[in-house]
C-alpha cells in the first residue's frame, strides 16, 4: 500500500494512525536472488513488488553530503572484484561475490593539514540548493510525497574520513579536529536548511552513522553529548521550528548506551534496531513509550530456522503494546542468503494477518525502499 507523507508522519508520532506499517527496509543480499529463482520465486518477488508491502515514496531535498569531488579512478573490474580509488582518494577494494560496497583501504584525514586539503568539499556552495528544486520539491509534497533532508552523520563522517581507529582516538587526542570538521559540516547544513526552510517545511531530517558493532557503539554517550549533539542540534533546532516533526536515524549495531544522548540531540526515529546487537523494540518501547519510533527490529536470522521459531518472533515484535503507532515493522537490515522462499512467505503471511491486512497474493504488488 502507497502511504503518502502525512499519514507516515501520523504513524511515526503516534498520532492515531489506522494501523502499523509493514514494509521490507532494504531487500535481498547479494545472492538471495538466485536462490529464490530455484525455489520458484516470481520476478516480482525478487523485486519485492510482488509481496504488497506498504512504503512511503520520497525525494531528497538539498545537497548536503560533499561536492566537486574527483572522479572515481578504476583499476581493476573485474566479474569478482573491483579495486580503485573513491572520490576521498581512499583506495577501495570490493568482493562481488559477497559485497554490493566498496570497502578502503587508506584514508585521507589525518592531521588538520589533511583536512584542509578536502575541506573545499563540505563547504557552502550555491550549487546545493536551488529555489527551483524547492519548489519541485513543494509540488512533490502536496501530492503526498515525503520530503526529507540528510545531513552527514557526525560519526559517520569522521569515519569515512579517517577510519574507525584513528577517528576515536581522535576524539581525545585531536579535539580541535574534530571540531574543525563538524563546525564547517554543521555551517553547510545550516545555510541550506534555513533556505530550504523559509520556503518549505521538510517532513523528516535524516542523519546516517553507522557507529555500533554487535555489543556496543563505537564512541559513548560522553563524546555524543561532546560533540555530537551540539553538531545535531544546529540542523534539527532549525527545521523543528519551522514545523519538522521527524528526525530519524540509521545506525547498525548496538545503540542501547547512546540512545539517551541522540534522544537530546532531536532524534526520534531509530532503525534498523538489530535484535543481533542487543536491539530489541518491544523493551525499548516500553522504556521511552512514545518518545521515539523505530523502523526494522524484526531479527533476520529467524527466517533461516523453524517455522516455530519464526513465530515465535513475529508474536513477540507484534504484540499489542507495539499497534498504537510509531513502527513500520521489518526485518532489520537485508533478507540473509539460505533464507527459504517458504519461510520468508510464513513469516509475511503471518505479519500481514496480525495488522488486518490483504493477502499479499491477491493485493496490488508495491515495494518502496523504506530505508531512508
């Protein structure tokens, strides 16, 4: 089913929708589809159209992520491989066979020097934001179409830049750094935003970080508070007053130890809530109730055991305390290789029957990427 923006709103801040949302966030992994074509799959269900899930379409406001930026160089692409240099100038090698992202090797920030080198890329630009893309994007929205806007992730950045390591030692080590860089970030996003914003009220502010393993973030709720927040709440202070009620945020792993500090950084939006990394919706949504919403926190990897153990899950992430709003139930990332065609149409079988909604198999086939 086709959601338009007002009543996705209206679901994520609990503001009597008529039922939860069931959605698949990112789709199959590398390889699931080859499976599925053996076990019988349509074409519609590898593209996931044909299981009738809900979603919401959206468009992307303002460019906020870095700009005038090199050419990728390729060195070697190959059918298994491909290895070259990204628009960072980071080395990057990817697998084919098990990966859709190139991962580096090097990279470019490790000293203030270094930065300034790129630093050219994360400034203001005329080039980010047009009046004319403003009002394309207001036309948009009056048909129902969610208008978001993404900053850069305050972790997330640092660790592209720098890599996982010397980014948190970074954090105590090289302080004035980290500020250089999320002040001059934080100054695009504010200058963008307040053009965006004297025209036109997004409907969410996205924020991508990626900053958790299985058992805990990377950096804790001290240096999100330090840094972090004040870096949020530059952009989200500005876009809540002009009438922006959702700012959600993506992030694997284990968030538990930081939720409380994002939450005073605006945040109010959580996903995928990785039941593998310690995430489990239905706890936390009875600790903070209706202060935040989530997206995903259904546990992939049951869909590759028991069909009792699959509803077992669907029971428990499902029950009554979650069908008040703030949830488009999901599995929490992509749908794992050696997931059973049979398993996975149980468990959307199941899902579908507890929020009252059509057989998939009889429904118009819709899939809209929720992963937003």
């Amino acid at each position: 089913m086709k959601w338009t923006n007002r009543q996705y709103v209206d679901l994520m801040t609990y503001n009597h929708p008529e039922r939860p949302m069931f959605s698949e966030l990112f789709g199959p992994i590398v390889g699931l589809a080859d499976e599925w074509r053996a076990q019988g799959a349509t074409e519609d269900m590898i593209k996931m159209r044909g299981f009738a899930f809900d979603y919401v379409p959206y468009y992307q406001l303002g460019e906020l992520d870095s700009i005038h930026r090199p050419k990728d160089i390729v060195i070697e692409d190959t059918a298994t491989h491909y290895v070259g240099i990204d628009h960072y100038g980071r080395r990057v090698r990817m697998d084919k066979k098990t990966s859709t992202i190139p991962l580096p090797e090097n990279y470019p920030v490790e000293t203030m020097d270094d930065w300034l080198k790129i630093k050219h890329m994360f400034e203001y630009d005329a080039c980010r934001i047009s009046d004319d893309e403003i009002m394309k994007a207001k036309a948009l929205q009056d048909q129902g179409v969610l208008i978001k806007s993404e900053i850069l992730g305050g972790f997330d950045i640092l660790r592209e830049l720098m890599g996982e390591e010397n980014c948190c030692i970074a954090f105590y080590e090289d302080p004035e750094l980290i500020e250089e860089i999320l002040g001059t970030i934080s100054e695009t996003n504010v200058r963008v935003l307040s053009q965006i914003s004297k025209k036109l009220t997004i409907d969410q502010l996205s924020v991508h970080e990626d900053m958790a393993g299985k058992t805990a973030p990377m950096i804790g709720p001290n240096l999100v508070r330090e840094f972090i927040v004040p870096y949020y709440l530059k952009s989200w202070e500005l876009v809540k007053d002009a009438g922006t009620k959702l700012f959600c945020q993506d992030s694997d792993g284990n968030m538990n130890p930081v939720i409380d500090a994002f939450i005073e950084g605006g945040i109010n939006i959580f996903y995928p809530c990785e039941p593998y990394g310690g995430m489990d919706i239905v706890a936390l949504r009875k600790k903070y109730g209706h202060q935040i919403a989530f997206r995903g926190g259904i546990d992939k990897h049951v869909l590759r055991r028991s069909k009792e153990e699959i509803k077992a899950e669907v029971d428990y992430k499902m029950q009554d305390c979650m069908m008040d709003g703030g949830i488009v139930f999901g599995l929490d990332h992509r749908i794992p290789n050696g997931t059973p065609l049979e398993n996975y149409i149980y468990y959307i079988d199941l899902a579908r029957e507890k929020l009252g909604m059509e057989d998939f198999r009889t429904a118009e086939p819709s899939w809209g990427r929720m992963a937003f």
